[in-house]
C-alpha cells in the first residue's frame, strides 16, 4: 500500500507486549439465506465509521480521541483491532475483550471486530505460528457466542440488541506476504464456520488487502484466489479493499481506472467469482502530500472519493455493494500519524480537517438517505432518498462521468421548489427548482457535486 504511516502497521510497535497479554474477539459474518440486511436498504450512516479502536486502550486517551472523531462527523461504527485476541497456545482470551466493547457502548459505537495476525509473528521468540482451521473455528464460535447480539456479553451487561454482527481477521495480508496460503484459507475457512456455528446471520470478512492499490495486483499477491471458494460459497460476505488514493500512484484524477469501484472490478474477475460478494473499505483516503499537499485539493479529492467508496455497485451495474467504507484516519493529528492521512487539525477536543469536514457534512444531508439509483459507470450520478428530502450526486471529472461540463441536467419530483447546491468546500448557492427537467448551471470542472432538495424548504 503506497502510504505513509497508520493502518495496518500502526500497532505493530505494540505486538510484543500485547501478544503476552489481553485479547480480542474474532467474529465473522456471512450472507446466507437467512441472510443480513442487504447494503441496499442500509442508510448512508450505517455504512460509515472509522478505526483503530484498539482493545489493550479502552479508556486511553488515543482511543477517546477516535470515539470523539466519530461523534463529530456522526459516524456510528468503529473497527476495533486487538494484537493479543489469544494466548500462546493459540486459545481465545474472550474476557480480555470485555472493557473495550464496555467503552464503545458507552460511546454509542457499534464495533466491527478485527482479529490481527501478521506474517513476522511466525519470527518471534516464541514463535506464533497463524494455527489451524481448529483454532480458528473455536475463536469464531467463541467470539460470536460472547459478542453477538444479545450474546453471553450482552445478557452480562444487561445490554440488549447491541453488539458486533462483522467480523474480519488477517489485516493486510498482502503487504507482507509471508502467510502460506493454503494456511491463510484454513484460517478464515475455519473463522467462518466457528462464527456461523453460532448465528448464520453474522457476516465474515478478511481483513483488508492492499495490493489491488498499491501494485496493481488483481490476484491480492494470490491471497485473493486462495480464498476465492470460500466467497463463492458465501461463508466470506465480501472483499474489504484499502484504497490509499495518490497523485503518482493511484491518481483519481485520470478517471475510474484509479477507483475503488475498478479495483473491486478486477478482484472480482480475477478470482473468478459468479457469487455477487459484498463490497468493504475499512480504509481509504486521500494522500495529503506532493502534488495533492493544499488541504482545499485534497477535501475536493477526498469528496470524489467518498462517493467512490460509498457507491460501489455489484454486477448488474445498479445495486448498491457497499457495507463498510472507513477513512483512515479519523482520530489522528499530524503529530500521531504524519501529513498523509491525518484527518485532526487539533486534540482534545478533536478537531477535524478539511477532508473530516467533508465527511462529516455529507452525513448530515444524507446520512439517513438510502440509495435508490447508482450510475457509477456513465452518468457518475447517485441518487438518495430520504424521508425529508433528496439527494443527488454527479463526479463531473474527467473519466468519471460521460457528459462532463458546467451544467447539470436533474430530474426532480412535482413536490421540489428550491434546492441546495453544495460541493467540498460547503453550501455553494440555494436555486429554484421545479418538478421535471432542470437545469444546474455554471459549475465547474474537475468537482463532485451534490444537489440536496428538501420536501419542506
């Protein structure tokens, strides 16, 4: 992953100690015919949350500092990671968990579970080799058991309808590339099954990859393939894709062929998969550095993004596919996580950045909205519906729309009057609308837009 900092990397300081101390559950979560909810009935706001919210920190301030993050943008999940979710004879420590689901309760986070394990382990004194389909099933049936839902945890705490229904493991798998992969397959083959031994309903996930963005890598450096039978049969729910967005690397800019929608694209087909898997992003971002370093560029870039991420569809081309989409890193200044990805201009209280802003805007008009149109591929327009209102979305850049310029054709409902225009930097102007054809006109180029109507201006 081309990046700097954070993500997958930014515990292993911790690894050491943490392996010889408290643990995290693993769960997983798949769609099956009971099946979940399906991304298309989700709001926006369900799909949005950030990480890392660590389990060996519950009540530390790094941990309060995201807690904080996702208050201030509205987020409500959040992918919590632990380094030592098991002893050294590889058997769950489900207890040492318990504080961290404790806090995120109390702080109204639903937490996405993330059970690490990266290729050096197997180098350490004593080595931690990643252990059998066994271990792995018997940390599923544990971790659902105890943190599902109305599971053992719950009834504990007197807590009901509240706990993790996603489970992943094995984060970045791709970067280091050490884990056998025959291994790597038994490992979630066995999560999966642990997990749905419990409740069908819970979705298992790997872990992110990062290959797809940062090589080019189709196949995940073989991980993908490895794991291919089991996404076909629906124990894994989806691919979770790390999509680290760069001026040299990975430029949006020169259109869809640098997207998440592509990269999701070209797993799929490179894996061979008829099944249509379910789209994550437990991180993404904009690179704040060289040629993209102005934070102004960089809120209009990550805009584009969000959309990206937040609007991948499945095969038919129309179906929403996204159940996760998390910007790395929400909670972080740039004294913790370097100029790249850092989303917090201050600490305590959190403050957000220019890209934190877009973020957060874009869940206050649409937060509670669910898609009912997606044009990712021609039109590059997204269309959302709520309650009070309406939502459209157009990437006018070049490569992400066919019919890109300075106006914009919508078609609105009898009951529109006036309408919102809004772009990265906020509400841009309020215009007369009518029902039927309109016209949005002078725009710029090279912008994502939003169009909000409100049934009751």
């Amino acid at each position: 992953m081309i990046r700097i900092g954070g993500g997958a990397f930014a515990a292993l300081c911790l690894v050491l100690t943490v392996l010889l101390g408290s643990g995290a559950p693993a769960v997983a979560q798949t769609a099956s015919a009971s099946g979940p909810v399906e991304p298309r009935s989700m709001t926006l706001r369900g799909r949005v949350g950030g990480g890392n919210l660590v389990t060996h920190l519950p009540v530390a301030s790094a941990t309060q500092q995201l807690y904080q993050a996702l208050e201030g943008v509205g987020a409500p999940l959040g992918r919590m990671d632990s380094y030592g979710w098991r002893d050294l004879a590889r058997r769950p420590t489900v207890h040492d968990f318990d504080a961290a689901m404790r806090e995120a309760h109390r702080n109204g986070i639903t937490p996405i579970i993330l059970l690490e394990y990266e290729g050096s382990y197997q180098t350490l004194d004593p080595p931690q080799p990643i252990g059998s389909y066994d271990d792995w099933y018997a940390a599923g049936r544990a971790y659902a058991q105890r943190f599902r839902p109305d599971g053992d945890w719950g009834r504990e705490n007197g807590v009901r309808g509240w706990g993790a229904t996603i489970f992943t493991a094995i984060n970045e798998p791709d970067v280091q590339a050490t884990i056998p992969h025959a291994a790597y397959r038994d490992a979630l083959a066995g999560l999966a099954d642990g997990v749905h031994s419990v409740d069908r309903t819970l979705r298992v996930v790997p872990g992110g990859f990062a290959t797809c963005n940062s090589h080019g890598d189709a196949t995940l450096r073989g991980y993908g393939p490895a794991i291919a039978p089991l996404l076909q049969d629906g124990r894994l729910d989806g691919i979770d894709l790390h999509t680290y967005y760069n001026a040299r690397w990975f430029p949006l800019t020169r259109g869809r062929e640098f997207s998440a929608q592509g990269c999701f694209d070209r797993v799929k087909a490179a894996l061979g998969l008829t099944r249509d898997v379910n789209f994550y992003a437990t991180e993404f971002n904009i690179a704040r550095v060289e040629d993209w370093s102005d934070p102004k560029l960089a809120a209009s870039l990550f805009l584009t993004g969000l959309w990206d991420h937040l609007g991948v569809v499945k095969s038919d081309r129309r179906t929403s596919a996204t159940v996760l989409a998390f910007p790395w890193n929400l909670g972080d200044t740039v004294r913790v996580d370097g100029p790249a990805y850092a989303m917090a201009e201050a600490e305590n209280p959190w403050t957000p950045d220019p890209r934190a802003v877009v973020l957060r805007t874009v869940l206050q008009l649409a937060g509670d909205m669910r898609f009912t149109s997606l044009d990712p591929d021609r039109s590059g327009t997204y269309r959302l519906d709520g309650d009070d209102g309406l939502l459209l979305v157009w990437q006018n850049r070049p490569g992400w729309t066919d019919r890109p310029g300075r106006s914009w054709a919508v078609d609105l409902p009898d009951w529109a009057r006036l309408a919102e225009l809004w772009g990265f930097d906020g509400l841009l102007r309020v215009l007369p609308v009518h029902g039927g054809a309109n016209s949005i006109d002078g725009l710029k180029d090279n912008e994502t837009y939003m169009l909000r109507v409100r049934r009751r201006p």
